[in-house]
C-alpha cells in the first residue's frame, strides 16, 4: 500500500498486487563431446498465470484538485481498480550443433520453434472518472517464430575464445494490464 503524496493528511493511496503461477519442463538428448562435433536436441514447455490487482484510492481532497470526481463513495473517496489475468503457454523446440575443423576453430549452427499462445482477461472499474469502464475484456494471440543461429568460434587458449554469432530471437507479445486512460 503506498502514500501515493506522502502528506499526513490522506490525498491519495494505491495497492499493486500481483501472483504468478507457472510449470516449466525442459527435455534434452546431448551427444558426447568428441573432436569433431557435439550437438543437443530437446523441446521446453511453459505453463503461466500472472494474476494482477491495480487499486488506486483518492479522497475528496484528490477530487478537488482534479476540479470534481465522477461518483465518491459514502466516504467520499473515489477509486479504480483493475484486475486482470494473463495466460501464457509456450511449446518448443531445439536443435544446437557444433563442428570443430582446423585448429582451434568451430562452426555453430542452432534452430528453434516456438509456439506460444496468451490469453487476457481484463476489468476496469474507475468512480474517479479518469479511466475506461472495461468488464472482462478478453483477448488471445498466438505467434510461431522460428529463431536461427550461426557462429565461429576460435579457442586461442583453453582460457581465451574469440567469437562471431549472428542470431534471431523471438519475445512474445502481450498486454498492458494496468489503468486504460480515456
């Protein structure tokens, strides 16, 4: 709970409260490291759930400043809240490999697959009169990415290693489940 004015008479107060479920499985096959190769297959899953809780309390004070509220309550404070639940399960799989030729050098190569789907439930209850009315918007999205990866390696020393990589990677997308302005 945070003094949002941090004045001893009460203005305005919020509460960010947030809970996080989730189950992850990650499955490999490693071949042994030899002289001329070694590589790794396996898939990951993720199973998420992130609940959040947005309350936001101003009094009739805090009403005044923004020259009226909406509709106080019997106390005269005026509130938001927003509660909100995401989603997120996340399939996928991999294959890295390594290839030693010449001495000292190794060419890198690796792929990935994902799937991954998200799901929002989303409200919005404001008295204040600053925020979007929402009851229970939902939403879901789904991406498949594939993610590449090459590289060369040279071990200088088994202490030192000079490297090139070019690579793509994938960061799903998602929501903002906080207060929506008019």
């Amino acid at each position: 709970l945070d003094d949002e004015d941090y004045r001893a008479v009460f203005v305005a107060r919020s509460r960010d409260e947030e809970r996080s479920t989730q189950f992850s499985q990650e499955i490999r096959i490693a071949s042994p490291k030899t002289e001329q190769y070694d590589w790794v297959l396996g898939a990951y899953f993720l199973d998420q759930r992130v609940r959040t809780d947005r309350n936001a309390t101003g009094s009739d004070a805090f009403c005044s400043l923004l020259g009226g509220c909406a509709a106080p309550d019997a106390n005269g404070d005026v509130f938001v809240t927003t509660p909100g639940e995401v989603t997120t399960r996340s399939i996928a799989l991999f294959a890295n490999g390594n290839l030693r030729f010449g001495e000292g050098w190794e060419l890198t190569a690796g792929a990935r697959l994902t799937n991954e789907r998200k799901e929002i439930d989303y409200s919005s209850v404001d008295t204040m009169g600053l925020f979007q009315n929402v009851s229970h918007a939902r939403d879901s999205r789904e991406d498949t990415e594939f993610s590449p990866k090459i590289g060369v390696n040279y071990h200088l020393s088994d202490k030192v290693m000079f490297y090139a990589t070019a690579a793509r990677a994938f960061k799903g997308g998602g929501w903002n489940a906080d207060f929506l302005p008019n």
